[in-house]
C-alpha cells in the first residue's frame, strides 16, 4: 500500500477490481454470443427493480483461477471494490438502472455469488474462515421483520448546534434470519445454502448485566467510586473493568436450495400457477414424458418409494398419493378447503414403520421429523419468545410451521400427551395455527401433511377388535386421518425368507441391491411436476363418490358392524382429495369413475397388513379372494337367520336339517 495525502490505496484491490470489471464485460458462455453473459443479468435487474448482481461463481472459476482464489480467500478486503465494479458496468451498459432504482445516484450496486463449489456447516465455521467467501447449508428457523441499518450518518454538535457536512443519512434493508445471517428469500422451514462471509464483532451484551439498564449503571458507578477507598482494590473487576469477548458473525448476500430445488429463486422470480411449467427444462419435461409412457407406470412408481423396505405395496402407494397432495379450494365465503392428505401408519413393532417416515422426510425439500414422545404442543405448533437482540416478543415457529407446503412425520404418535395432540386439531384440518400469547394474536399457515406412526396398545393388534380399541388415538384425531393402515407381524416361513434374503441382500450388495425403475431424482423431478397439474371431477365420478359416502354412513349405523371409526364428512372429503391425487398420475385432466369404486375400499375399515399377506406374496404365489366387511357382515347375519329358521322347522316337524340343504341355499 501507498500513502498520498493522509489515505492508503490498496493498488491490489484496484487489480481486483479491474479485472472483475473485464470479466463482466466480456464473459461468455458461447463465443458466438453477441453481447456478454451479464449485459443480460442488466436487463434482469431493471425488470425486477433490483439493486444486486448475481455472479455465478463458476463463470469466475472458467474466466481467471487467479481472481477466483483471490475473492475467495480474501472478500471482506476485496468486496467493496467488486461491488464499485459492478456498479461501473451498470453505469455503462445502462445508467438508468441506478437512477429509476429510487432516484440516488449514489445508490450501490450489491454483489452476490452462488454456486460455491465447496458448502460447510455451520459448526464447521472457525477463525479460519474470517473474510472468506464461503457457503454453509441449513435449515432456518427464524425470520425477522425487515429492519434498517445505517450506513451514513450526520452529527450535530450538542454545544454549538453545527451539523458535520457532507455526510448524508442513508439507509438499507437488513434482514436478519438466525443470528446476523442477511438474506432476502428464505424463508422458516426452508433448506438452504447460505454464500457469504464471516466476520468478528463484539458481544456488546457482555458488558451488561442481564435486567440492568444504562442509567442504573451510570449511578452504580458514581456510588462505588466514593466508597473504593473504605472497601480497597480487589481486582480488576471490582473496578467496573469487564471482559469483551466476542462472536463470530456470517455475513450472507445470497441464498440457494439445499437440494437444488426451485423453491428459493436465486433471482426472486416470481411464480404464479400458472407459470409452473417455466420451472422445467425441455429436457425435464421429456424425461418426464418418457416416464409416463413407462408400461405399468403407476405401479413402478409405488415400488420405487421406500425400496429398502419389502412389501407394503399399499402402504408405499399411500405415501405416494401424500407426496402428489391434493387441489386445496377455496370457497366463496374465503375459507379454505384441505387437500393434503394426511396418513397415519399403525403396526407392530419391528414393521419398518420408522423406515417410512425416515425416508418420506428426506425426499421432500421441506420436511421436518419429530418423535411424539419428546414433542410438545408448543414444538410442535409455536410459542412466544423473547427476540435476543431487541427484547420484544416473537413467534417461534414449530415442527408443522416449519413443514409447511411440506410434510411432518411424527413417530410415537400415540406416545404424544392428550393436551399435546389437542393442539394439532385446528393444524390437521384447517392447516392454520392461531396463537394468542403475550400480547401477540397471529394466525399462522401450517399447510402440511402429517405421516404418523403408532403403536397398538399393549403392544400387539388384536385383530378381534376395531381399530379404535387397538390404539390410544381419542376419535377427533383419528377422524382427520385421511387414510389409516395397520401391519401385522404374523410369523409365516415364506414371508420370512423374502424379507430375511432382501434384508441380507442389501446389507451385502448396498446400492446394488436396490435397483427401482425410477431414481429418487427422476421421482422428485415427477412429484413436482405433477403438483402443477389441476385435475377436475366429472359428474360420473361426483356420482359415485356421493353413493360411496352414503354407503360408508349405512354401514356406521348397521348393526353388529366392525367399523374402524365413524364416518364424518371429512372421510367425504378424503375421497375427493385421494381421488383427485390419483388424477395426477394419469394424462388425463378431469377425474373419472374407475377405481373410485376401489378407493372406497380404504374407508369405513382398517386396512389390515398382516405380515404374511403383505410382505412379498405375489398373486401367483399365493391366491386371496377378499370382500368388504360390509358385505361379510350381511352375509353372516343372512347365515345365521336361515340356520335359526331350519331350528324352528326341526322342533316342529322333528325332521333333521340335512348339510346338502343348507350348502344348496348357502350357494343360492
């Protein structure tokens, strides 16, 4: 460095900043192309009324290996020349994007990199990292309200009442999520990749003890400086000297998905519904034609979810239905209608249930896993805490608000305290939490399907008794489950051995092992595409459903009969969202009446799994022949009436009731 007059010139930087400048004039990705890659990040800019450049870190990479190790190693030092760079460029290619931004012209121009090839951790940041460019990956689970900082200021001399010239007030948006972190996007529940820097600033509230405010501090120290003579020296602390510690901060200026999904625009493009299909390639959308025309698609698909579980085929298909989701409505009084599904797995243990739920919670970008033991209604729907850094009291969301357009697995869900599980009514039905704490009355959005697992009290089912004697669940909590399975362990030696060689299998080949028709990519890629899809109901399929509710309420009111819980309107309404989610994995648009008729086999009775039935027998295994229980019921009771009528003709003709003849009217 240089001294002229009193200021240092860092001629470095100046480099730097230089070769940036030529690097967003002339980077290309195709030589062909006319104009340079980030003439048309410009244009991008003024369209959205945005003040940052964003600056894919690759082209750096591609362009100058010298001046991407500089920016990465040093950016704090670098960073206020990388963004005078970009504000050069903009001033030549196109000056009006600066003076219409808010009619400053000497407004700043932000910078922001992504796509850093290496991401940390965040308890991977250490002292090493200070100044650097680099990413960290995480969940957030706090946002703040836009507040501003202050980047320049003018003083006003208390005495003589002159204001310093020259220094002009001016203000930005600061965004603070989790601790110092400024983003513009993120949102709480969303996994993202954090790009920034990490700095060093003093833990002010160090100094302070907690509860004690600056005045009192003031006259605490005048009391003690009169009375240091009677009492002596002790210390350095009994001179009011206290220890600075500090903290590390991360500075980001940018923010990605986790997972490479679409649900965090690096360029806050806007998404409406109708413009889903702008988020796929031409490719992708090949891809994913080529998979529908993929003979036995739908069954491919149910086999390629979970694929280090054996069996369960309806299970999978449940879970798969849940990923799709459903239409969600709105009437014309604004209230919304629930079309996520939510699915509860009830089973013995050792039947892959947590399997399930591990797996549902990592294919789905916004997702969170909680046991139902350790949960409480609070962490689950929010709470009212105090803000660290300003004192007021805010929101922290919990498991379903962090899940929202999204899905929540709660393991032990029968493990949950009552009071617990009262607390996720309104969230289960309503998708809303409403808080009224600390002065604070809010109403929260928690659109999440909700896949719980349970177990059966006393530790097995028993299969003599319904579903609501076999587990702890009151009935408004088992009425909002859409759908409900149990598994049965049964010991049977055929099962037995398929499970006991696909286990083995996995353990001893691993990936190879697990050979499904579609990738865990390829099937994200599908589900997103076809949450876009809006199916509708024809009136056939309108018709059948009705006759189906209806048959489910005959059934709830037969006598003798062995229904797993009662049927409400919302079993209704579960029809129309599995029903329309199917629709979704078809090419067709509006809904019809096939299958709706096997749909309803679903409702109105558990869908028992027991282990010898639904763990690997195929058809041509092992033949079965089912009827609903409805039916079984009708039969039954026809049964034994005729048997009762034969008695009364014995005892008055005292003639014998041959087998023949009751095996004839049995087939009749």
């Amino acid at each position: 460095m240089e001294a002229f007059s009193g200021c240092f010139v860092d001629d470095k930087a100046i480099r730097v900043e230089n070769i940036f400048l030529d690097f967003l004039k002339s980077f290309r990705l195709d030589p062909r192309m006319g104009e340079s890659y980030y003439e048309s990040e410009i244009q991008a800019m003024e369209a959205s009324g945005s003040s940052t450049m964003y600056i894919d870190f690759s082209h750096v990479m591609l362009y100058n290996d010298i001046l991407q190790k500089a920016i990465a190693d040093e950016y704090l030092r670098f960073e206020p020349y990388l963004k005078n760079a970009c504000k050069r460029f903009v001033m030549e290619q196109n000056p009006t994007v600066i003076a219409e931004a808010d009619d400053n012209p000497n407004k700043d121009i932000n910078v922001a990199f992504f796509n850093i090839p290496f991401t940390k951790r965040l308890r991977e940041l250490t002292t090493a990292e200070i100044g650097k460019l680099v990413s960290v990956t995480g969940v957030v689970t706090r946002t703040s309200e836009v507040r501003p900082e202050l980047l320049q200021g003018s003083f006003k001399c208390l005495e003589c009442g002159s204001v310093v010239k020259n220094v002009e007030q001016q203000f930005k948006s600061l965004d603070v999520i989790l601790r110092h972190e400024i983003v513009e996007l993120a949102r709480a529940g969303d996994a993202v990749v954090f790009t920034g820097t990490v700095v060093v600033i003093p833990d002010i509230l160090a100094l302070a003890s907690p509860g004690e405010r600056a005045e009192c501090r003031r006259e605490a120290s005048q009391r003690k400086s009169s009375t240091a003579g009677q009492e002596g020296v002790r210390g350095l602390r009994s001179l009011g000297v206290r220890d600075l510690s500090y903290r590390l901060a991360f500075i980001a200026n940018s923010v990605q998905g986790a997972d490479g999904g679409k649900d965090v625009d690096i360029r806050n493009r806007k998404k409406a519904g109708d413009e889903d299909d702008q988020q796929f390639t031409s490719e992708e959308l090949k891809e994913i034609q080529r998979m529908r025309d993929t003979p036995d698609f739908f069954n491919k698909l149910v086999d390629s979810i979970a694929p280090t579980v054996f069996g369960h085929q309806d299970i999978k298909r449940a879970i798969l239905l849940m990923l799709l989701g459903g239409v969600h409505k709105h009437t014309h009084e604004g209230i919304n209608l629930r079309g996520d599904i939510n699915v509860c797995i009830v089973g013995d243990p050792s039947c892959a249930k947590s399997q399930f739920l591990k797996y549902t919670s990592g294919i789905v970008p916004r997702s969170v896993y909680t046991s139902g033991k350790s949960s409480s209604a609070a962490g689950l729907t929010a709470t009212v805490a105090k803000e660290p850094e300003t004192g007021e009291f805010c929101i922290e969301a919990g498991a379903l608000m962090l899940a929202d357009n999204g899905i929540c697995c709660i393991d032990e869900f029968d493990k949950m305290d009552v009071r617990d599980q009262v607390a996720i009514h309104e969230a289960m039905e309503q998708q809303t939490i409403s808080i009224t704490k600390a002065g604070i009355q809010a109403t929260l959005n928690a659109r999440t399907s909700i896949l719980a697992a349970a177990n059966p009290t006393g530790g097995r089912y028993d299969k003599s008794k319904p579903l609501k004697y076999n587990v702890a669940l009151p009935p408004a909590i088992l009425s909002r489950f859409d759908l409900v399975y149990v598994m049965i362990d049964d010991p049977d030696d055929q099962t037995d051995y398929h499970i006991a060689h696909h286990i083995v299998r996995v353990h001893q080949k691993r990936e190879d092992a697990l050979q499904p028709a579609f990738t865990t990519a390829e099937l994200k890629r599908y589900i997103t595409y076809a949450k876009t899809l809006k199916p509708k109901l024809t009136s056939e399929a309108r018709k059948l459903l009705v006759e189906s509710y209806v048959a489910l309420r005959r059934g709830d009111t037969t006598p003798g009969s062995r229904v797993a819980y009662r049927m409400t309107v919302r079993q209704l309404e579960a029809l129309i969202s599995v029903e329309s989610t199917e629709i979704d994995l078809s090419e067709f648009q509006e809904g019809n009446s096939d299958g709706s008729d096997d749909r309803n086999n679903n409702f109105g009775q558990a869908d028992v799994h027991p282990a010898s039935e639904s763990e690997g027998t195929t058809n041509q295994q092992k033949e079965e022949y089912r009827v609903k229980e409805d039916y079984f019921q009708r039969v039954t009771q026809a049964l034994v009436m005729r048997l009762r009528q034969h008695e009364e003709a014995v005892r008055q003709e005292g003639k014998p009731v041959m087998s023949s003849q009751s095996a004839l009217w049995i087939s009749y």
